[in-house]
C-alpha cells in the first residue's frame, strides 16, 4: 500500500514538472485579427493536444484504467514535449512577422521607446531645433531677411479719381431750397397736358426721386417738358421734399 502511495506522489511530482510557466499576457507579438491574448489555430491545437494528453486518469503502477500516450510522454519526456510547444510558438512568431509586412516584432515592455518614422515628407520638423539648426544658420537667417527686404517695394497714394455723374440735379439741395408744400403753384405752365399723359409719363420712372431729379435735368421747375409737374409746384409726379426738410430740423 505505501508502494502504491508513493508511486502516485512521483507521478504528480512529474505532471507538476512539465507544467510549463504561465506567460505574461502583455508580452508577444500582437497578431493582427487575434488581439492579446489570443490563441492561433496552431497554438490552440496543440494546447488542447496538450491538456487532452495531461488530463488521463490512469496511474503508474495500477491497472484501474488504461494509461493514455500523452501522460506517459509527459512523464518519461517532458523536455520533447516542451520542445514540440516551443516549436509552435516559434511558428506562430514567423507567422506574425509576415502579417507585419516584415517588422520585427516588437515586444511590449516600458522600456521600448515609441518607433521612429524616417523620411515621412508628411511631417514637419520645423519645430524641431536640431533639424532646423543643422540646415539654418545666423547668417543664412540674416540674408533671407536681406532678400525680403530688397523686394519690398513702397506704392505711394495717389489722387483719389473723380466721380463722374455729379452734373445731375441734388434733389436734397432743391428741398432744402424751397419752402412751399406741395400743391402751391409757383411755376406757371403754359401747356395744356391731359392727366392720362402725366401718369404715364410718371410711371417710367421707378420712384418719385428719380422722376424729381429727370424733371430738373431738363429744365424744371421753370419748365416742364415732360407733363411731370400740371400744377406748377415744382414736384414732378407728386415728389414731396418735406422729409428731407425734416432731417436736416426745417
């Protein structure tokens, strides 16, 4: 019975043996598509390979149940086992490299420093001292300010250009001249002109400013050529100056 007894500590001291240490999770490679962590079809094969193996219930030196090929290799030749897992990861490394368009692989420890990109044209170093220093100098600095400078050119102001048009009638002149409201006849009117041939001629015109201001232009308020203005006041087409006397307080 201690024979027996003893061959079955030695037999869980080897099974204890071979299991192999448990590897850091935030090491490795990154597989892309797999993430930390994570199995590849290989590695989990051979894992389920392993624990199916691990996992028989037969005992060493007994004959309750048949022993399985897995526990007796992983008694009699743990280091061929440990060398056939090995293996795997080793493949699994060689297959994440490929996925990394041939980057070695980088191992995640906080001693590695972030990668370096060389030769990027979509990146600029301006800002870095080193890099503008080792292709600037004072004097290089000093002659490109030269350089500006020589090209600066001083534009000297001109006389402002003459408006033209300023020969028409000042409709805000004439009310400010005038005194008399509408409606009071001051200009006398020799011709005799229908009301029908005043409104039509008033409606060619889009306000009563620029009826006033056509009315003046060819001879008004003392003629009217036009029929603009039948009563004589010296307002073409009902045109009233009393807003305009009224801004300026008269």
């Amino acid at each position: 019975m201690t024979i027996r007894y003893l061959l079955i500590l030695l037999a869980l001291s080897a099974l204890a043996a071979c299991q192999p240490a448990v590897p850091d999770s935030g090491a490795g490679v990154v597989n892309t598509g797999r993430g930390v962590g994570f199995d590849s079809p290989e590695s989990l094969a051979a894992r389920q390979a392993r624990d199916a193996e691990l996992s028989g219930t037969a005992i060493v030196g007994t004959t309750s149940a048949p022993q399985s090929a897995g526990t007796i290799r992983a008694v009699s030749d743990p280091a061929g086992l440990d060398a056939e897992l090995a293996q795997v990861a080793s493949q699994n490394d060689a297959d994440a490299a490929r996925a990394n368009s041939g980057q070695a692989v980088v191992n995640a420890s906080p001693s590695n420093s972030a990668p370096v990109i060389l030769n990027n044209p979509g990146i600029s170093d301006e800002n870095n001292f080193d890099a503008v220093a080792s292709r600037q100098s004072i004097e290089s600095d000093a002659a490109r300010i030269a350089s500006n400078r020589s090209q600066y050119e001083v534009i000297q102001p001109t006389a402002l250009p003459t408006r033209r048009g300023n020969a028409q009638p000042n409709v805000v002149q004439y009310a400010l001249e005038t005194s008399h409201p509408r409606g009071t006849k001051v200009h006398r009117r020799t011709n005799i002109a229908s009301a029908s041939r005043t409104q039509r001629n008033c409606a060619q015109y889009n306000s009563a400013d620029e009826a006033q201001i056509d009315f003046l232009s060819f001879g008004g308020p003392e003629r009217d050529r036009k029929a603009l203005d039948p009563d004589g006041d010296g307002y073409a087409c009902g045109w009233d100056p009393a807003p305009f006397r009224r801004v300026s307080g008269g």
